[in-house]
C-alpha cells in the first residue's frame, strides 16, 4: 500500500480541519483512493477520491462546515455555541499549502491559519514536515476557567512573571496561547496496516517557547456501500509541553470520534461526525471540562 504524493494535501485540507481541524493537526492518508483528513479541533474527514484525481500531479479542496463546538487539541475555544468554518488547499506534487479560517457563531471566536507542508515516502512509512502560522483574533476561555484564575494570578504573581507567560494569560489564565502562533510540526505515520493508519504529529509553537505538543492517533476508513458511502472512526491521545498549559506536562487528553462521508458526485462531498474529548491532567490545570460535539459541511475537490 503507498501513499501518494496526494496525501500532503490531505494533511493540510480539513473540514479540517479546518478543524474542522486544522495547520499541522492534519494527517492523512491514501487508501483504495481514498482520502482521510484531521479535522480543529482534531476530529477525521474522510473524502473519497478517484484514481484519476490521486495519480494526478496537482490537485485542489475546497470544504465548507459548521461545528457545534471548535476544539483544538483538547480546548473548547467557542465556548457554549460553535463555528462556521473554511477551508481552501493547493496540492503541487509533494508540496501541499492551504488556508483555513473559524467564526465563532454567538461567540468571539476568530482564527486564521496559513499551512505548508512537503510529504516524504519511505517505503511504507510517510513523514510530512511543515510551517503553520496561527493568528488567533479572538477566542472564548476554557468552560468553567473565567475571573476565579484571573484574580488568581493578579494576587499570586506580578506583572513581569504574567509577561513570561504572554499576554493571553490576562484574559484565559494559564491557558498558554498568544494570538499570533509560529508552529513547526513533524508527521510520522505509516499505510503498512489495511484500512489503519497510525501516526504521531509534533507541534513546536516558536511563538511560545517552551510549547509544544505531542499527538498520537490512529485512523481509519470503514467502506458501507462501495465509494458512495463510508465511515471514519479516529482516536488521538495528546501529550502538553507548554502548549496548553505551562503548569503541568505530560498527558492532556483522550480524544475518540466517528464520521460519515457520503459522496453526491464525483467532486463533491458531504460529511457529519461526532466527537468527544476527555479532558486530562493538563486540561484540569485550565479547568477544562470534557466536550462533546458534532461537525457536518460539504468537501469540493478535484
């Protein structure tokens, strides 16, 4: 089973996706031509393609969609309502580059994300290196993680010690994210398992050093009725090194979902999933709650 040069554009295009997920939260992969893309906060979209389209040296997304919440590596950034979120992707043989935006709907949400990445194959084993740039123009804070910490802060630390930990700690406590994000990210996975792809995403935030995270996931594509309907289950475990939080390390959340795809005609796709996020140890630190949450759009692609 190899995968195709097709497959960085899977990485990059989302909902994802756009999170749907999003910037270097995407993986993908190419099995009996077909595509399966993270999805935000990190939830899988699967877009069946046809031989034509994956042995072609260019291709092009574009996907539409709506979430009842964004969650992005375990944190609700819309709080109690959701988002409206796009996206649009270039693929030039091995060079992938694509845009994503979220509006929060009835919240302040608002982001950005420019995303580059080139797919390495190695046999079966697939390694895609990037850049991600994140401009974060409003967010909402974590469920249940509003003044009690701010005031906790203001009485606990002074203003130097506040500034070390960014700005945005003035508004979402210790949860640790700037609005602008410089991300490096490294993606290892491999197609050698039928149906199944395991991989491993590294994301280094240079905007917030130390940040970084770490993501283990596993992926995969379910054929019910030939290639016009199938479905994509997914489960992540994510590990924090300040990219959450600086206050703790290690384990941040168990995320599992299950999504349909539904193909209307040869470049056009609909999809539904649902979601769920169990918040760890680092996610408790910013006192974020567990989520659960439903994505549905529409994929173009050719």
């Amino acid at each position: 089973m190899k995968i195709n040069s097709f497959l960085v554009l899977g990485l990059l295009l989302s909902t994802t996706s756009a999170s749907l997920a999003h910037g270097p939260a995407h993986i993908a992969r190419n099995v009996e031509q077909t595509q399966i893309n993270e999805v935000v906060g990190d939830q899988a979209v699967g877009v069946p393609i046809s031989q034509e389209v994956a042995e072609r040296w260019w291709a092009a997304e574009a996907t539409t969609g709506w979430e009842s919440r964004h969650v992005h590596y375990g944190v609700n950034e819309t709080g109690s309502s959701g988002a409206y979120v796009n996206e649009v992707g270039i693929q030039l043989g091995d060079l992938a580059i694509n845009v994503w935006n979220g509006f929060g709907i009835g919240n302040s949400f608002n982001e950005w994300d420019f995303t580059i990445g080139y797919n390495v194959e190695i046999g079966p084993v697939f390694i895609i290196p990037g850049y991600n740039f994140r401009y974060m123009a409003g967010h909402v804070e974590p469920s249940g993680h509003a003044h009690h910490e701010e005031e906790h802060h203001e009485e606990e630390h002074e203003e130097e010690h506040e500034e070390e930990h960014h700005d945005h700690e003035e508004e979402n406590g210790s949860h640790a994210h700037s609005t602008y994000g410089n991300e490096l990210f490294l993606t290892i996975g491999t197609t050698a398992i039928p149906y199944v792809i395991p991989s491993a995403n590294f994301i280094w935030d240079l905007n917030n050093t130390p940040g970084a995270f770490l993501e283990f996931r596993v992926d995969g594509d379910i054929p019910v009725y030939g290639e016009t309907f199938s479905l994509q289950p997914y489960t992540t475990l994510g590990l924090n090194f300040g990219y959450n939080t600086m206050d703790y390390y290690g384990w941040n959340n168990f995320q599992l979902g299950l999504q349909g795809t539904f193909q209307i005609t040869r470049y056009v796709a609909a999809f539904a999933g649902v979601n769920y996020s169990v918040a760890l140890e680092a996610l408790q630190q910013i006192q974020q709650d567990n989520v659960f949450w439903i994505n549905v759009g529409l994929s173009f692609a050719y």
